[in-house]
C-alpha cells in the first residue's frame, strides 16, 4: 500500500468521523435538511471570499463560507419565525436561493479557475495528497488532512464541553429553556460546527459526500440503539468503516472514491434498516407475525371458554372446526394450536382441545379487558 493510498483513507476517515458528530445531532434534532442546506449554500461564500482575496487557497474562505452556513441557519430560523410557512419548506426556499447565487458568481467571476460547480458538489480525494502543506524545509502532509483534524479536534472538543446542554436541548428544548441553557444559542453553535465540518470538507469529498456521511451513519446508528453516547460512537464507527469500504470499493471499480463511499453509506444504513434487532423491518415483521399469533390464541382461547361445560364441546373443540368458527385456514389453526400448546393455554387430546387454568384466566382477561 502506498503512501498516497494511506493518506486518502486517513483523510476520507477523519471527515467521515467529523461529520457523524455533528450528525448525530442533526438526525435527533429533525434538522437532516439543514446539512444539505449548508453544503449547498456555503458555496456563495466560497464564491464570494474568493473575489475578495483572489485566491482559493486563503483561510479567508473557511471563515467566509463558515458565515454563510451560520447566515442560511439564520435566514431559516426568521423565515420560519412567521409561521407562515414550516422548517422543511424554509430550508427549501432559503439554500436554493443561495446556492443559485454562489454557481452565478462563480460561472461569471471565476471562470479558469479551480473553482467549479463539479469540484464542490464532488469533490475528489484521489488528488487530495497533491495538496501539501509545506513550510521551512518540512511536509507536513495532505493540507485537507490536517485541515480536517483540526476540525474534528474542535468538534470533539466542544461537544465534549456542552454534552450535557446539547443532550438536554436536543431532547426537550422547552426544560432547557427553563434551566437557562439558551437553546437557540446552542442550535447556532451546532450549526457553527456544521458550518465549519461541510466547509472544511469540501475541497477533498464534495458537498454531496458531506451530507451522506452527516446523515445515513447517524441515521443508521438511530435504529441500533436508544444511547446519545451509544449512537454517537456507532454513528462514527459507521462512518469510518464506510470511509474505507468505499475507497477500496472505487479501487476494484475503478469508480469515484466520494460516489463509492457516499454508497456504501447507503448500503450500511439499509442493512440497519433491514436488520437492527429492535427497529429493522424483519424485527418488526417478526413482532407483527408474534402479535398476531397471540391475538389468535387469545381468540381460540374465548371460542374454547364459550363452550366448555356444553353438549356441543366435544365436537366445537376439535381442531378440525377451528377452520369452519374461525375462518383459519388448517395451516395457520396448526401454528395457533401449537403455540397455545407451548404457551400451556390448551392440552390436545387426539383432535379435541381443552383449555388450562392459563388458558380460561387468557379468555377471561381478554373478554373482560
């Protein structure tokens, strides 16, 4: 493995890790949109620190992009202050406007130079070594790498110090409020650092890749667990491992490395989707068949109840009847009668059924519920 090989994993999992901090709490905030509102957005900043300094290179664009993220978050909160429209339809009506202005700045003013619409929206970290950070004899390494670890440092950093109030604000702004934690003052904190975290990655992987990776490995992590801290250290471990599955995915493809990893973000969260033991689709498919199969014993417990005790049991009891009373086919009665049998409701007796002291308490609580 090489060492330009290396440096783009190690700069495709450090922003991976970035954005899924953050992210984490955009999912729980209902606030996905705003990263996409952001990434897109920001571009007029680039744009726009870009025919002030004349260079692309300048930190000058990190602060003024990261203004612009903060200014969409604040066009958005007035918007939807007027009640007159939602926080979806806000975000919908503010970073198209935006985005619009930065891609005309830039076809106009920026025409020749290294920054086009395709560079932003895509990104590409198969040149991010090329980009070095040098100074006094010495290589510091990746310029984007660098740039991005200190992001994450800063992001760690300040969710560390403001877990509480974060965690708090998230889940119930209202008691927030009320303790003087200034919940509005930490959603623009938190959109300072999405600001900084989609600003920051957008030279290497794109603003496409930024959104995926800020929502589908917090959104995968959403379905695994109910912890913050449980969710936050998966989201992360999705992120990363996504990060590196993509790139050797664009190797064995000989794809774009944002594309493979953006999809393989994709592929994590639909295994999560299918799969996670308590939200995934077969869990609850397994939750629905069980409920329905204990609906049924509750009602083959009332129909064995309504005639025990009368001349007609010994023929309405059988196993053969159910079908006729219950309108169940002779499969499904087999399945219900069984797990009756394991539940200890009914005892069978060649094809006729009695009910256990367990199984009259069933049909007594179920008729009298």
């Amino acid at each position: 493995m090489t060492q330009g090989q290396l440096e783009i994993q190690a700069i495709a999992v450090v922003t991976a890790v970035a954005c899924a901090l953050v992210g984490t709490f955009l999912v729980l905030r209902r606030q996905s949109l705003v990263s996409d509102a952001i990434g897109h957005s920001v571009l007029v900043g680039i744009a726009l620190g870009f025919l002030v300094v004349g260079s692309t290179t300048s930190p000058l664009l990190l602060v003024a992009a990261t203004l612009t993220g903060v200014v969409t978050v604040a066009l958005v909160e007035v918007v939807t202050s007027t009640r007159l429209v939602k926080e979806d339809a806000a975000i919908g009506l503010v970073f198209p406007a935006l985005f619009s202005i930065g891609v005309i700045v830039v076809s106009r003013y920026a025409e020749g130079v290294h920054l086009d619409t395709d560079a932003v929206l895509l990104g590409e970290l198969a040149f991010a070594p090329f980009d070095r950070l040098e100074a006094w004899g010495w290589d510091f390494g990746p310029a984007s790498l660098l740039l991005m670890g200190a992001v994450l440092a800063v992001d760690v950093v300040v969710v560390a110090i403001l877990w509480k109030e974060l965690k708090l604000s998230t889940f119930d702004p209202a008691l927030a409020l009320a303790l003087g934690f200034a919940p509005v003052l930490l959603n623009y904190v938190l959109m300072t650092l999405v600001s900084v975290t989609a600003v920051g990655a957008f030279n290497a992987v794109g603003s496409i890749l930024v959104v995926a990776l800020m929502i589908a490995p917090p959104a995968a992590a959403y379905l695994l667990t109910d912890g913050l801290g449980r969710m936050t250290a998966i989201a992360c471990g999705i992120g990363g491992a996504s990060a590196l599955a993509g790139y050797w995915l664009a190797v064995v493809l000989d794809a774009s490395i944002a594309g493979c990893i953006a999809a393989c973000c994709g592929i994590a969260f639909a295994l999560a989707w299918a799969l996670a033991p308590g939200r995934g689709l077969l869990a609850a498919a397994r939750r629905r068949s069980r409920q329905r199969l204990e609906f049924a014993q509750a009602m083959l417990a009332i129909h064995l109840a309504n005639h025990e005790g009368r001349p007609e049991a010994e023929v309405e009891n059988r196993v053969a009847h159910l079908g006729e009373h219950l309108r169940w086919d002779r499969e499904f009665a087999d399945r219900v009668v069984r797990g009756a049998e394991r539940r200890g409701l009914v005892v069978r007796s060649a094809d006729a059924l009695a009910l256990t002291e367990r199984g009259r308490t069933l049909a007594h609580d179920a008729v009298t519920r």
